[in-house]
C-alpha cells in the first residue's frame, strides 16, 4: 500500500458542516438532524458519539415483547445513555458513524421456541447488537453485526455479514466484505471478498484509534479527518514491516551463500 495514493482517495472534508445540523445531548452525543432513528427508546449510545447525516439505526428491529422506555434527551430522539435490559442496539463511547450508514439487528429465521419474538416487518427473531468504544464506521458501510469490540475501525463501503463477530482493536479496509457468521480476530487487518486477515497489526493500534477516535470527535466541526491520518499511520507501519522483512530475508542469503 502506498501512503500517498491512499490519502488521495480517502480525502474527505468536515468543513462544510454546520452545527446548526446536529443535535448534542446531556451525555455529549452529536446527532445529525438528518439521521434516521427508529424506535430510539431500543437504542443505547453511552457519550461523546457522532453520527452523521443519513444513518440509519433500525431500533426497531427487536424483539415484540421488549419493552425499553427512556427519559427523552435534546436531540429530540430519546436516545439513551443507560443499559437497559431489552436492548436493539447498543453504541460505546467516542464512537464514529459516517454518512449512509446503517446498523442493523441480525435477524434468524425462527423457531418453535423463538417464534412468538419474530419480527412482523422482517419475519425473522432479531437479536442485539452491541459497538464497543472508540469504533468508527466509514460511509455507506452496513453492519449487522452481533457484536463489534472496542477500537475497530471498519472503511467505507463494507458490508459486516449477520452474526459477525469483530474482536477488539481490528482495521477493516474499504469495500471489504464480511460474511455472515465470521469472527475476526483481535489485532488484524482485514480485506477482500470475502475477508480475509492479512496483517497483524502492532499493540499501538489501540492508541492510535483512540487518539482518533477522540480527535475526530473534538474536530468535527473545524475540517479534520482524522480517519486519514489513521491509514497514513498503518501504511507506513505496515512498509517498514515489509522492509525489515527482506532486510532479514537478504541476511540470511548472505550467511548461505
């Protein structure tokens, strides 16, 4: 991978939003006027988590007989900030959900014993699903994932199959494709279709995402994009692994020959 055509490709402004299109809650979530929130009362976002225009969150893919009320916020949505018992979806801190987003339930086909919990719109049995902190999904990504760990960053354009499982501190190249039931390992680079793990990533990572994760949050409004910098970072890691790789492929030659 090369540094300099993929920060070409992976440019994107913030500058062009205005405050004035998102709302901000009591627990510091930012939230797009223009998001689509259905069923709010289902949905979990702990703080500090910006969701952009045109996400879709599908509260209302769970269970007939879960009940969750909440206290409604300032955004209007009644998003809550607290655990409940009856969960559809539920977000961590300094999470990142760009534009055309959507996150989803995983749904099954019923059984004898789960049939009076399918779903009338889908006519599956939907169970939650659960994003740690410090995620950050790029644009148009869909995810129906059963559950995400903390400080994963997934690119734009993926599809996260039903079911999934993505451990913590995972990256997800764009236009990667998840197949329904697949676990990810902790600490791996995955891509392709469908995925495939083909790096191991280093121990900083964790501290790399979450230096992005809370930068891009407090530079929302002031035109950085952060999730660059992230991939810059990766790539260059990810060359000079390669290099001190034939360094040592090229000594041990010498010391054969």
């Amino acid at each position: 991978m090369s540094s300099k055509t993929t920060s070409s490709k992976r440019r994107h402004h913030h500058s062009s939003r205005s405050k004035a299109e998102y709302i901000e809650t009591e627990s510091g979530n930012r939230i797009s006027k223009h998001a689509n929130i259905l069923d709010a009362r289902s949905i979990i976002i702990k703080r500090n988590t910006f969701i952009d225009h045109n996400v879709t969150l599908r509260g209302d893919l769970r269970r007939p007989s879960d009940k969750s009320p909440s206290s409604p916020s300032k955004s209007g949505h009644h998003v809550s900030s607290s655990t409940g018992s009856h969960t559809a979806i539920a977000i961590g801190r300094y999470c990142i959900l760009e534009r055309d987003v959507t996150v989803a339930p995983p749904g099954r086909e019923p059984t004898a014993a789960t049939e009076s919990h399918t779903c009338a719109e889908t006519g599956l049995v939907h169970l939650p699903i659960k994003i740690g902190s410090y995620v950050h999904i790029g644009v148009g990504t869909t995810v129906e994932a059963a559950a995400i760990g903390s400080h994963v960053f997934i690119g734009r354009n993926c599809t996260v199959g039903r079911f999934t499982i993505i451990k913590e501190c995972v990256y997800v190249e764009d236009n990667t494709v998840i197949p329904d039931y697949q676990v990810i390992p902790p600490f791996s680079r995955v891509c392709g279709s469908p995925a495939q793990v083909v790096e191991e990533l280093p121990e900083s990572y964790e501290q790399i995402l979450e230096l992005h994760a809370r930068s891009m949050y407090s530079g929302i409004n002031d035109g950085l994009y952060w999730g660059n910098v992230l991939y810059v970072l990766l790539c260059r890691w990810l060359n000079k692994r390669k290099d001190n790789k034939k360094k040592r492929e090229k000594r041990m030659e010498r010391k054969k020959n």
